[in-house]
C-alpha cells in the first residue's frame, strides 16, 4: 500500500489525551473551616456546648471563689473554707435542679410559669416587710434563712418572668393576638413593671437593669415594630435617668466609668483596684491562689469582683478562657431559639440567653471600667447561692430545648450505652452462636475414648 514499506497499512496511534491538570493540594485552613462548619451544624452541637460550657464555668467559678474568698473569711473569724463549702452545696442542689429541668417536658415548664411567678411576687413583698427582709450592703432585698443563709427573691424573679412571659407570648400567638400592639404589651410590660418596682423598692439597681433586659428581650423576639420598641425603651431610659439622678450613690458610680485614680474619698476605690488586679495579672497570672488584691484591698472579691481576681491569679488566659466560655453558651442559646418551631421554646430560650448574657456583659464591663457598677454576680461564677440556683435551673431549661429539637432527638435515640449494646449484641447473636457452641462440645466429646469418660 502506499505509505508503507512492508505493505501493511499503517498503524493508528490512539489521540493523545489532553494533559488533566493536577489537584491542587487542600489548603489546611480550608478543610479545618470546613470541618468547624460540619461541626456547627450537627444536630447536638448546642446540647453538648451548653452542657460543656455551663458546667466549666461553675467548676472554674467553685475554684475562684475558694482562691477569692479564703481571705475574707479568715479576717471575718470563719474558716477559710466557709464560703467555698456554701457555693458548693448551692452548685449541689443547683446540680439537682438542672437535671429535674433538663428531664421535664416542656409542657410541664408551661403549666410551673404562674406558680413560679406568684411564689417570687410573695417573696419580693416579704421582703419589705419589717422583722422578714433584711439589707445587704444598703440593699433591702434579702431573706433571712437562719444563721448565715440568706435568700434574695429578685433572682427567682428573673426565672418568673422568662417563663411567664414565654407562655404568655406564646399563646398569643398561636391565637393570632401579636399582630396587635397592646396584646403584646398588656400584661407583659405591666406585669414586668410591678417586678421592676418591687425589686427598686429594696434599691436594687443592677437586678433592675437585668429585668429590664429581658424584657426587650422578650419584646424582640416577638417582633416588636420599632416605634413600640423605642418607645418602651424611652420610658425605661427616662426611668432609669431619674433614679441615678436622685440618687448620690449611684451618680457616684456612674462618675467611675474609666477611673485611673480612687479619687476624692476614695469614692472610686473599688473600681481602680479592680483594674489594678486585671493589670497585675499578665499575660498568665501571678499563680492560682497568690492575688495580692483579695488581701483587703478590693472589696467583694469572690462576688461582683471575682473577674478581677481571675485576671489577677490566671492572667489574660483565664479572662479570655472565661469570655469564651460566656460565647458559646450564648450562642448555643441563640441557636435553639433560632431553629425552634416552637414559639414558647423560642420566647423561653431567648429569655435565658439574654438574662445570662446581659449579666455577664453588665458584670464584666463594670469590672474593666467600661461600664457602672451595679452589684451584679458573674452568671455561674461568682459566690451566691440566691443567683446561682435559678441560673443553673434556666441552664437546664436550655438544655432540655436543645435535647428536644427534632435532629437531636433522633441522635440521641440512635446512641445506646456501650454496655447496652454489647447485651444487645449477645442477646442478637445467642441464636447462632448456641448452635456452633453445641456442636463444638459434641465434635469434643466424640473425640474422647470411652474410658476418658
């Protein structure tokens, strides 16, 4: 043929492939994004970050207030262990209500909102009258137990008014009533004024706020045009105005914010040590029970003051430990608000992430100088048995709301205990592993002599 030698026609070469380009490698960062986003989104993440953060924090708080308090109560003639042994029998019981609320079903949490609000209101009204109430550092807001034991109903009067307004809220909607501005005022804002009041009675400023907080929380999540909104809030500023205004006290904390020096009468004494423990601290602290401030130089250093003294002892890496932890609970608690069908698990979630949330950004600001100080404990941290049961119970709240979302309800009946499992598997396998057992001994016994019997 033509174009051959041999006569053979020529052979065909395959066409070539074109060149693929190569992969490029993974960027490192790009799958560890990747990851912390598919980890974000699995359906316990909340569960497991309210849990992991909520019980850190107690467990760091129990830790700070033996280092913060052993001082204070060597000079007040106690043993250096007495206020550590009261937070952790509250953190026990506390313990006890977060597992009793974590196990309640949510209709049970609905039917406890009025008890839950009629038995604080009682409470807040005992404690005003003479011989029952008692006053805490110029504040009438306590009940006396017996011997050291106090309790302070404003606390629990944050958890009523969660619950209450939840339930409340949340029949209104199922009825169709938020569309209208006064079925979403009337009775929640009266009702969150009566608290208000009575909690200003005892001179309570800082719970106050709190309340406050939760409140608009409320009134947000349920969609508050923004006139209603701005002016609810103008009353509550215009309020607030005139309770600093008219008090000495109070005009004197506010003159603190960004304080370098104690100033005339050391009226700002707290405030500036406060910052001197935070400065002092470092990068790692001076070492876990070697502050120098708790020594009589800042005033309540295992209550409103305890981040101080963490910054002092643990250094920049305690406090942001800390704040990391006050993230992630927040956020778990906005996620389960967030994805939620159910308007009276949104309201109640809600709630509780902005009662925790605004205290700890009250309790922390007033600490580094950025904001007034207002008496309020850290959430879960600082001494107090009063805040840290119904904490701990709203905790639980969460908790429950968490469990009870529809892919977490289906991953937790998926995962058995391993010693269930392994029964269940003998138990599975007994039928086909009997048999295999019984001819083995029948091959054993056939093998043997007779005289071997």
């Amino acid at each position: 043929m033509a174009g051959s030698r041999t006569g053979r026609p020529p052979v065909q070469r395959a066409p070539r492939r074109p060149a693929s380009a190569r992969p490029a490698r993974d960027n490192p960062v790009g799958r560890l994004v990747t990851r912390a986003r598919k980890a974000w989104d699995r359906p316990l993440t909340a569960y497991y970050l309210i849990l992991g953060s909520s019980l850190l924090i107690t467990v760091l708080g129990l830790v700070m207030v033996y280092s913060a308090s052993m001082i204070t109560a060597l000079q007040l003639s106690l043993p250096g262990s007495f206020f550590f042994r009261k937070q952790f029998l509250a953190a026990s019981i506390g313990a006890v209500l977060l597992l009793v609320a974590m196990r309640v079903p949510v209709k049970l949490h609905r039917a406890l909102a009025y008890p839950i609000l009629a038995g604080a209101v009682f409470l807040m009204i005992l404690v005003q009258v003479p011989g029952i109430g008692m006053s805490v550092n110029g504040n009438q807001n306590w009940i006396s137990l017996g011997g050291s034991f106090q309790i302070q109903p404003s606390e629990f009067g944050k958890l009523a008014l969660v619950l209450w307004g939840a339930d409340l809220l949340a029949r209104k909607q199922d009825k169709a009533m938020l569309a209208q501005w006064k079925h979403m005022l009337v009775p929640l804002v009266p009702v969150a004024f009566m608290l208000l009041g009575l909690i200003m009675l005892g001179g309570d400023m800082g719970t106050a706020i709190i309340l406050t907080a939760i409140l608009f929380g409320l009134l947000w999540l349920a969609g508050a045009p923004t006139r209603l909104f701005a002016g609810v809030l103008a009353v509550a500023l215009t309020i607030g105005f005139v309770l600093i205004k008219t008090s000495p006290n109070r005009m004197s904390r506010l003159a603190c914010i960004g304080a370098t020096e104690p100033g005339p009468n050391d009226t700002c004494w707290q405030a500036v040590h406060g910052i001197y423990a935070l400065a002092s601290g470092g990068l790692f602290g001076s070492g876990l029970g070697a502050s120098v401030e708790k020594w009589g130089q800042l005033p309540e250093a295992h209550t409103d003051f305890i981040f101080a003294i963490t910054g002092e002892e643990l250094g920049l890496a305690g406090t942001l430990s800390v704040l990391a932890l006050f993230a992630a609970l927040g956020y778990a608690g906005i996620r389960v608000a967030g994805r939620t069908e159910d308007p009276f698990v949104r309201y109640a979630a809600g709630g509780v992430t902005t009662w925790i949330t605004a205290q700890a950004v009250i309790n922390i600001g007033a600490v580094l100088g950025l904001l007034p100080i207002a008496g309020v404990p850290l959430p879960l941290f600082s001494y107090g048995g009063s805040a840290l049961l119904p904490t701990m119970f709203a905790v639980g709240l969460l908790i429950a709301f968490a469990r009870d979302e529809p892919g977490a309800r289906a991953a937790l009946a998926m995962r058995q205990p391993r010693f269930g499992r392994k029964r269940a598997a003998v138990r599975g396998s007994a039928g086909a592993a009997g048999p295999r057992r019984w001819n083995t001994m029948r091959r054993r016994a056939a093998a043997r002599s007779s005289g071997e019997r």
